[in-house]
C-alpha cells in the first residue's frame, strides 16, 4: 500500500461520502500490517488485508509487474459490483491522482 496515497484519500474521504462513494484499500500485506497501516493514516474507511492475494487475483493486477505482489490499481466499482473505471499501475509509483478521483467519481453521478 502507498502511504501517500492512502494519507491523501483519508483527507479527502468526505468529499468522496459527499458524492455517495465509499472508499476501501485492500492490501496484500496481512492483516497486522494492514491495521498498522489504516492507523498511521487514521483512516476514516475500510483497509482490508489479501495476504493470499486472492483479491488481486480476481481483478488480474498479481504480478503484473514481475515482482510478486499486486500492481497499484484503483477500481470504481458501482452499487451492482461492476467495474466502471479502473487504472492499474504501470510501475510502483503509477498512481491517479487525487484530482483525477474525485473527477471521475463525479462523472459517474454517484
């Protein structure tokens, strides 16, 4: 997981409640470093633990990158569970920014 984004979604979470979406980070690491994590950035949402990377697997972001863990990927998924807009990293620091998601979350009408 990515501190930094992480940091920036934490301050940004009630402009995104404000436009009717819920924020969930689901990490690889396990599930005590995925609660350390969720404190460091006192998240106001969910940070799930996938050691298995079974998630990851099911979205196809494992290894895309050659290096054993799963790329950086964002997913905005709607009420019904279907993907309407994702970005998987391309490298470790390819992330959206904070601009980029709340535009398209504001495109979406959620």
């Amino acid at each position: 997981m990515c501190r930094g984004q992480l940091d920036e979604l934490a301050d940004a979470y009630p402009q995104f409640r404000e436009l009717g979406t819920e924020i969930v980070a689901i990490s690889t690491d396990d599930v005590t470093d995925a609660k350390q994590m969720a404190s460091l950035v006192n998240a106001p949402f969910p940070v799930l633990a996938d050691p298995s990377s079974e998630t990851a697997l099911a979205y196809e972001v494992f290894d895309l990158l050659d290096d054993g863990v799963a790329a950086p990927a964002v997913f905005i998924v709607d009420g019904d569970r279907v993907v309407q807009w994702k970005q998987i990293g391309q490298d470790i620091a390819d992330r959206p920014s904070l601009g980029e998601l709340l535009s398209v979350v504001q495109g979406q009408g959620n």
